[in-house]
C-alpha cells in the first residue's frame, strides 16, 4: 500500500518563504496600480478580494514563524 510522502522541512521552508514573498509583492503591486487609477471601477471587488487574500496569508505565515520561534525557545 502507497503512503503519502510528508514534505521535507527544507520544500515547507521554501514554499512559505516564496507565498510571503509573493503576497508582499502581490500588495505592493496592487497598492501601486491602484494608486495611479489602473483598476475599472467593476475590477475592485476582485482586486480587493486578492489583496485581502494576500494580507491573510502573511498573516498566517507569521503566526505559524512565531509558534516555530516559541517551540525552538521551549526546547
């Protein structure tokens, strides 16, 4: 029977690494073009909605940095 292979350390590292990556640069982005009127009036809710996404994200990939950190202290 095939067992499902856990991701190595090092792969999670990166993955979360690149999403917060992305969701920064995703918001500065977002930030930028909306600033200088890029977006249609009816492309907001969509824009807004990814820019939420993005926040969400980093926000999770803090808290899970900061449970890592206070995991490491405990040790």
């Amino acid at each position: 029977m095939a067992t499902k292979k856990e991701p190595s350390n090092n792969n999670q590292d990166q993955l979360t690494n690149l999403a917060n990556r992305v969701s920064r640069s995703s918001i500065a982005v977002v930030d930028a073009v909306a600033q200088r009127g890029g977006f249609k009036g009816e492309e907001f809710s969509t824009i807004g909605a990814l820019r939420d996404q993005c926040v969400q994200m980093i926000q999770i990939i803090e808290s899970m940095e900061q449970e890592q950190a206070m995991t490491v202290d405990e040790d």
